[in-house]
C-alpha cells in the first residue's frame, strides 16, 4: 500500500508474517534535514517524526495497540481506548530498526504474535491503520484510512487486514526473576544522629503463560513495584481531596484498558505493597474478560466524604477483581464489573455494577453505569482518628468496625462532530458509597454538567483552527442543597508552530464549611508549544478568587498561581527538562495564608539504546525538602533491566517536628534520607 501527497510526505508500507511474527516495512519520504530525531529512552519518542501501526485485533473499536517507532528505531507503545484515551503504561516485546536515508527514512518492525492477543481463529480479520506522524510548523498525520471528524468511533474507520492463518502466540512460559538490594539511612531531627540501616536484599519472580492466543495467566511473587523516580510533586496546599497519581507498574498494565470505567472502581495504585498477585486476561469473538487478585501488606484506604477525604495505611489485605466487557455494533459495549477487598482481623468492601456505552449515530452515543457497594471497616479508629460523620450524622469517618451500603450512577449524551461537541453528564454517590478498590475521593454528591464548544478549521497563516464553548453544572448533596454551581466560558486557539493557547473564566458559588462563598470569580488559561525541535513548552495560569479549604475557618481567598515546564535538547541524545509550580492563597484584609512553589529539574543522557543515565533534582518549599535522584540504567527491552541508584533527601527541620526544641532551624536543611539500591531482572522464555 501506498499515500501519497506532497513528495516529502509520500509513505509506503509493507506487510508480512510468518508464524511466529508480524512484519512490517515503512518508507518514508522527507527532506532528512526536516526529520525530527533523537536518541531517546523507550517511550519518549512522540514529539519526533514516527510511524507505525494501530491494531484491532478483536474488531471490537474498544481497544487498539499503537505500536511506533522514530526513524532511528527507537520505539513507543500505548494502548488505545474508547474515548480516544491512550494508556502509556503498555509495554511489548517487538523488534525496530530505523535509518535515515537520503531521501527520508526506513523503518523495520517485527511484532512477536506472543505479544499480541487475539481470536483464537485459524483465519486471523484485524482492524488496523497505518499513521505517520510529521512534526514541523504543524504537526502533520498522515493516516492510510480516511478519518471522519463527524464520526466519533475512529477504530470503525479503519481498514481491514486478512489472510493471516494458522497462527498461535506460542506456548512460551515468561520467567522474570528479579533481584533488588537497598541500604538507607534517615534523620528523625536534627538533635538525633543519622541512623543508618542494614542492607538488604530481596529476590521476586513473575510468571506468565499464555494458554492460547486470546488467554493468558500472570503471577508475582514478591515483587519489587518501587519506583525508580519518583512521582512529581504536586500542589495539594489547598486541595481537601486526595490527588490521584497514574500507574507505572508493568505488571498491572496487561489488560488495564478492560478495567477502566466512567466510575472509577479499579485504581490498581490502591494495591500498594503486594506480597503476591495473580492475574488472568482473555477474551473471545466481541467479549474480553479479567481476573486480579492480590495480597497487600500495607493497604492504603480513601474514606470519601462530602467536602474532603481521609487517607490511612491499614494492615494486610486480599483484593479480588473480576470484569467483563462485549462489544457490538461500531464501537457499541456493555460490561459488569465485581471488586472486593477483605482486611486481616476483619472488614471488607464489595462493590458490584454494570456499565454500557450505545451509538446512536456516527457522532452520537449514550453511555451508563451503575454500582453498589456494601462496606464492614475494618476496626482500626486510632488510623485516622477523625471526629466528622457522614449519612446525616448515622456513621462515623473513623475505621470503627461499622456497616453501610450505597451507591454510585452515571450518565451521559455524548455528540461529537466536525463542528460541534457537546456533552450532557450526570453523576450520583451517595454518602455510603464505596470504591476502596478504585479512585472515587468525594461522595454525598449529585452533579449535572453540560460541555459544548463550536470549532472552525480556518487554517490561516497564523491560526489553524479555534473553538469556542462554555462549561456549566451544578452539584447538590444528598439532603437537596446546593453545593456548588459555575459557569465557564472559554475559548482555544490552535496556532502555526504547533502553538496552544486556552483561556476560561469562572463565575461560581459554593457551599463549603457551612459559609456559602458567592462571587467565585477566577481568570485562567493554559499554552503549550514545540515551535522548534530543540523546544518543547507549556505552561498554566490562574488569577481570582478561591477558598482557603484547610485554613480553621474557610475564607474566599486571593489567588494568584501558575507554572510553566519546558525541555530543551541542546544535543541529539540530552534532554534537560525544567517545571516550576508556584500558588498563592491571601486573605482578602490582607494577609498570607500560603505562598509556594515546586521547582523540578530532570536530565537525561542516553549514551545508546539500552544504556542511559538521568538525574532529578527537585525543590518543595510546601514541605521544605530538596531531594535529589541519580540513576544508571541498562535496558534489553521493557521487561530486562538493570538500575543502579540512590534517593536523596534534604529537610528543613521546624519547631513543630523537633520535640522539646525552641530553636529556630530556618533555612537549614538536614539530609533526612538517603538510600542507595540496584535492581536487575531478565526476562526467560522458555
């Protein structure tokens, strides 16, 4: 097959199999002096030039693999879900190749069909594209199947791949034995001595085998889920609800698309510290399954109330997760889900539901959920040792052993055309309802929201194209008041140079600690751009009125926040990434009630494919710390690894924390911790 336009963006592609892997060959033409490149870690090719392959495997347009490389070979796996998400947690084995050429370049996948799952058919029908991705004044795609924005579903437009027969996955059992050791040290305060600890070592094993092409079963015992760098701090000074941290762990990213809903009932980070798992993901004709299970040491608990949540480390636990999804028609699904989580001692939490998304129309589709839930907590009161209520005073916020129920809906008009967009949602939680196997940090809430914004492509030589639109909604609990309710217009423009710029301005009033706070009223926008291949930027700003929500009695606030990141790559194979967040909250007579920021700093240099090393440094002046993470890593592939490292932490001591002290430590800082480690797994085919 062929597309062609202009000659600089003419593309061939070729395809091929044989029976243990998928084939695939990409020309693609360009002046080799506009080719965005570099030498890059796995995954952090998208803001090259790339090409690659999108998958259907099931023709369910549910879910797809994106599977692409940069034109050094360098590669870049997501999965795609319904709704135009992409999950950057997948990761596969397969084979790449790239050269750049004179007139452009080459690339040369091979995919192993034991990375991939589908039907367990002798005559294989995939849905599939092939995209290229141009980046320069404008950041071109190039597509071999014709995408209509009038229809929503992109993978029903897709094209269609058959012939392939007489093809398994192979029965290969995947060993992933791992070794880990550490050594730490930490500082209580300043008046103590820096305690150093022994070292240590640990060894864990994963299995996996699949039984066919369309199921598979996957155990870990002992596994080391540490991060090797850590999540980016974020600003919660002023949030009363937990902030929610995406997912890096490999072993949870089998399957993850199957698990997500519109009520977040799966939140796999609330498996925190397991002991062992096991997992089993398959699927035949239109309808896919899942099973997880897993035994915790430390279980993490988010107790949701009305106007903030409580969060706690209990004990041991044993997690069980079950799912199934069909789909039908052009991208049409229905499913149900069951979770349940039992603690050691006593208390459970089981939640159970059904979820369904319709297409009326190409650009038109209903979608639904519902869940119930029913909770025994465990009898741990001294883990948050709260004193609020919830369920008009019948319950306590503590984990005191007592039994509720409720329940969680949700649903929504979706219409999304060349045009026009809009969507009509709206969600229940009651106050009892419980996701203690997912993320849901607020309840006691009914909440109706409209979305619609107007778009036109001009493409003129300064703006491509903009929309207009606006965001309107209300919330009420579950007594009939009115909680919250705002109107935001806004406005986006898409500009030459691959230039973002979004503004919005809320009108809002809020019930919140018992005041009710009228004129909420807050300017913000938001920009990003990668005018040139030697920068990428972005950046957010807000200014207005907000409310002090952790102050002892709430006020409506001056606000004035923002921040802005940027990356630079002054060589091929060095990036330098710099973000600053700043917030600052004043009373309204004047008068701070917090001022802060987050300044993070991360180089990488990648001296091959496998062989890099990086380097964090990041300042939290809301905590007072400045840490510091080196680290040296050799990757085979997503699964073979070897990392040396060490985390580095430096606190600025106050008085509060330093018992029986009057002395002031100001700007002082102490190292607080500092832990060196190793890590190294292979991966075993037998």
């Amino acid at each position: 097959m062929s597309v062609s336009s202009k000659t600089f963006e003419c593309t061939e592609a070729y395809i091929g199999y044989d029976d243990k892997y998928l084939y695939m060959a990409f020309i693609a033409n360009d002046n080799p002096a506009d080719i965005r490149v570099s030498l890059q870690e796995r995954d952090r090719i998208f803001r090259d030039d790339f090409i690659g392959i999108i998958l259907d495997t099931y023709q369910s347009s549910a879910w797809a693999y994106e599977l692409f490389v940069n034109p050094i070979g360098i590669q870049g796996d997501l999965r795609w879900t319904n709704g135009g998400n992409e999950d950057e947690a997948l990761d596969i084995l397969f084979e790449s190749k790239g050269i750049i050429t004179e007139t452009g370049y080459q690339v040369e996948i091979a995919i192993p069909f034991s990375s991939l799952r589908f039907p367990d058919k002798q005559i294989q029908s995939w849905d599939f594209t092939v995209l290229r991705i141009q980046p320069r004044e404008t950041r071109r795609q190039i597509c071999w199947t014709e995408n209509d924005r009038n229809n929503s579903c992109w993978p029903c437009q897709f094209g269609t791949m058959t012939g392939i027969r007489d093809i398994r996955p192979g029965s290969s059992l995947q060993l992933l034995p791992s070794l880990v050791g550490s050594q730490s040290g930490e500082l209580q305060n300043p008046k103590s001595n820096f305690q150093n600890g022994r070292a240590k070592g640990e060894v864990g094993l994963s299995v996996r085998y699949p039984f066919s092409s369309n199921l598979s079963a996957e155990a870990t015992f002992n596994p080391d889920f540490s991060q090797v760098e850590s999540d980016q701090a974020l600003i919660d000074v002023n949030s009363s609800f937990r902030l929610f941290y995406p997912e890096r762990r490999t072993f949870f990213s089998e399957g993850a698309d199957l698990y997500q809903t519109w009520i977040n009932a799966v939140y796999s980070r609330s498996i925190s510290n397991p002991i062992g798992a096991v997992k089993l993901t398959g699927g035949f004709e239109h309808t896919n399954f899942g099973f997880l299970s897993a035994l915790d040491e430390e279980t993490p608990v988010i107790v949701p109330l009305e106007e903030r949540s409580l969060y706690g480390i209990t004990g041991k636990s044993v997690t069980s997760i079950a799912r199934v999804r069909h789909s039908f028609g052009d991208g049409s699904n229905f499913g149900g889900i069951f979770t349940d989580r039992h603690y050691y001692g006593g208390g459970f939490s089981t939640n159970g539901g059904f979820d369904g998304m319709y297409r009326f129309s190409e650009d038109t589709q209903l979608e639904g959920q519902f869940l119930g839930s029913t909770t025994q907590e465990p009898n741990l009161p001294g883990v948050l040792s709260s004193t609020e209520t919830f369920n008009r005073g019948k319950y306590t916020a503590n984990l005191d052993g007592e039994k509720f129920s409720g329940y969680a809906s949700y649903l929504g008009l979706k219409k999304y055309e060349r045009n026009f967009m809009m969507e009509l949602t709206t969600w229940m939680m009651s106050p009892g309802f419980r996701a203690e196997t997912g993320f849901e940090p607020r309840a006691d809430q009914r909440k109706l929201n409209l979305w619609s914004v107007y778009k036109l492509f001009t493409n003129g030589e300064i703006v491509e194209d903009w929309q207009a639109g606006f965001n309107t909604g209300r919330i009420w609990n579950f007594e009939g008041a009115i909680k919250d309710g705002w109107f935001i217009p806004l406005i986006d423009f898409h500009l030459k140079g691959q230039t973002n710029v979004h503004f919005e301005y809320l009108f809002s009033g809020e019930l919140y600690g018992g005041i009710y706070f009228d004129g909420i009223r807050r300017f913000s926008g938001s920009f990003g751009t990668q005018f040139s291949e030697l920068f990428q930027g972005d950046g957010y700003f807000a200014v207005g009125r907000s409310i002090s929500r952790n102050t002892d009695i709430p006020v409506l606030g001056k606000l004035l926040s923002g921040g802005f990141s940027f990356t630079i790559k002054p060589l091929d194979r060095l990036n330098i990434q710099q973000s600053i967040d700043y917030s600052r909250l004043d009373y309204p007579t004047g008068g701070n009630i917090f001022d802060g920021s987050v300044l993070r700093t991360r180089v990488n240099y990648q001296h091959s494919r496998e062989l890099s090393a990086r380097i964090v440094l990041q300042y939290d002046s809301f905590n007072h710390d400045v840490s510091l993470e080196p680290l040296v890593s050799y990757k085979l592939n997503p699964f073979s690894i070897f990392y040396v490292g060490s985390t580095n932490r430096w606190h600025n001591f106050n008085e509060e924390e330093i018992p029986g002290s009057t002395e002031h430590y100001e700007n002082v800082y102490h190292q607080s911790l500092r832990t060196f480690f190793f890590k190294f797994q292979y991966l075993f085919q037998v």
